[in-house]
C-alpha cells in the first residue's frame, strides 16, 4: 500500500442494482485496499448520511464524506446535528460536502426556496462553524438564520469536522477558497485543474487564508472494462441528465462541449429523446472519464494529480448491466493509483 493509494478517495453511492449488502463489502474492501475516503451522493436514493453511517459499522479508519448534499434539503443546524451525528458514530471520520443543487432539486422536489447560490452557501458554511464547534447560534443572515442554537453533544476538539464545497464556477470556486477547508471539483479534465484552482486560491489569498491548507479534492470517474462501447453510452445518458443544470452547461461549454450540450437541449425539447443522448460525443465522454483498459485509468488519476489535485477520489461508472462485476474490477484494480 502506497502513500499515494492512502491518498486516494472512493465515491461509492449505494446502487440499486449492485445492493447493500454488496455495497457494505466493497466499503470493507476499499478500506484494505488503503483507500484514504469514502464518498456517497444524496440526489434522489437513500439519504447520503444513513447510507454513510452504514459504512461506519463495517470500517475503523476510512474518511466518510457527502459528495454532496444539498444545502436546501435541510436547514443548516439539522445539516449539523446530522454531521455531528456521523462524526460521533464514526469516531471522528465525517466529512461536509455541500452543494447548491438546483432549482429543480430545491423548487421541485423539496418545495423550498432557490436561493443565490454563493450567498445562501456562506450562510451555510456560517452556521454550520457555529454549530459544530459548539458555539451558541447567533446569526441573522438573508436566507438563513439561528439563534439561542446550541449542540447537545461536544464533539473532539483535535478531530474538527472539515468542510467541502462543490465549486464548477469561478464564484463559487472563490468562496471554497475563502471559507472551506476542501474543495470538491466535478467532471473535469486534468488540464481544466490548474485554472479551478487557480480561483481557490485567490479567494483564499483574498480571505487572508492559506491556499496550500485547502484540499483539492475531484470525482475522476473511471471503468476498467473489456467492453468500452456500452461504458461509454452509459455515461454518456449520466452526462445528459445535466443538460438543464445550467452551472454545468457553462461548465460544459468552456471545455469545448457547448455544441454537445445545445444539441441535447434541442432534440429533448422536440421530444426526440434517443436522439438527444447521442448528441453527448465520445469525445465528451472520453475526456471527462477514463473508460477502457486500466492503464487509462492510471494515466487520468497521475495527470489530475500533476494538474494539482491533493486528494483524487475515484468514482467507478459503466452500464447498470456490468455493475457487478466492473464497479469491484475498478476499485481493485486503480486501489494502487
């Protein structure tokens, strides 16, 4: 087990079709195999901190870590009380990843408020410090506000809950840098790096931080598989479920992928549904994932960390139909990396 391989994170969401007992293995295993984290999305599934707190019972070490939450599906002192809880099950291993979702997620689904996004984020952030480190709430902001708020329970003071904001755009990568501990990248080549950070740090110059104290941190999706065609056309229908997302279609068009994104708009649009998808190219697909042999995947993992990320987490992908047998052959095989 490698200093690099301690440093390499897992996203690894509880899919329906691999099943939790299944899933509380390979968190066992990822642990062996010297993973440094454990990540888990909340999108529409299981609630991303049950789904972690059942990690909790099978590991002793592993980091456990959202990646993300929204910030609108709870309020900021139930988003607290909720990481405190983890962190005292876990032993002190919970990582916050937050982000802002979107209006669909807050408007549609939970019935709340869309909120600016950085605004409302700061306010999160804001509380969420009060909170866990025990202070009694007092705070009045636009969107959010506490007060008289304290925790029932005192959590290790040499075991602080780091935070993580999920940045795309240069506002929200400036915040990460002013208030966050870590920054979550998503969906992004090696060369499209450099320049995120880039943002971090001068929010974080700006705050009066140090930028080399922050962790950069990326979901690098990665199938090692002998049928790459079907990989690829699975993660191309993951990629269009984001093109309404605006934060992500601008993210999308400045690495050259506008066209690919305009295209699916317009066919969903006309209701040409199949057609849609395939306006993804495989090109697209290709330079924001590493689908193929494991040799790729090795060679995506060390560019975006020469690129400058500190903490890669890999995120296994592939057809729903292969889920069982690539998402382990990925995890064992990149453990390494």
């Amino acid at each position: 087990m490698t200093s690099q391989s301690r440093n390499l994170g897992l996203a690894l969401p509880l899919r329906e079709n691999v099943g939790l007992q299944k899933t509380l293995e390979l968190a066992r295993e990822a642990e062996q195999l010297g993973y440094r984290s454990l990540w888990t999305a909340e999108v529409n599934g299981l609630d991303a901190l049950t789904v972690l707190a059942s990690y909790a019972t099978v590991t002793s070490r592993v980091q456990l870590g959202t990646g993300v939450v929204a910030i609108q599906s709870r309020t900021p002192v139930m988003t607290a009380m909720s990481f405190a809880s983890l962190h005292v099950l876990s032993g002190g291993r919970a990582l916050v990843g937050l982000g802002v979702g979107s209006p669909i997620i807050a408007e549609r689904w939970h019935g709340v408020p869309y909120p600016p996004p950085v605004t409302a984020m700061r306010e999160t952030v804001t509380l969420l410090r009060q909170v866990l480190g025990g202070e009694r709430t007092n705070f009045e902001g636009k969107h959010y506000r506490s007060k008289g708020f304290q925790l029932g329970v005192t959590l290790p003071k040499d075991k602080p809950v780091p935070i993580y904001l999920a940045a795309l755009n240069p506002p929200m990568l400036r915040l990460a840098g002013a208030v966050a501990d870590g920054v979550l990248f998503n969906y992004s080549p090696p060369e499209a790096i450099p320049p995120m950070i880039a943002e971090v740090r001068k929010g974080a110059e700006a705050a009066g931080r140090d930028p080399n104290t922050i962790d950069y941190a990326m979901y690098i999706r990665c199938c090692v598989t002998d049928d790459a065609p079907t990989a690829v056309q699975a993660y191309k229908r993951e990629l269009s479920s984001y093109g309404f997302v605006d934060a992500y279609v601008n993210m999308f068009t400045r690495y050259g992928f506008g066209d690919d994104m305009q295209g699916f708009r317009k066919r969903w649009q006309e209701g040409k549904r199949d057609e849609a998808m395939q306006c993804i190219s495989d090109t697209m697909a290709h330079t924001l994932a590493a689908i193929g042999p494991k040799e790729r995947g090795h060679e995506y993992i060390r560019a975006c960390r020469a690129a400058g990320l500190t903490h890669p987490i890999l995120f296994p992908i592939g057809a729903p139909k292969h889920a069982l047998t690539e998402i382990p052959r990925t995890i064992r095989e990149l453990a390494n990396e």
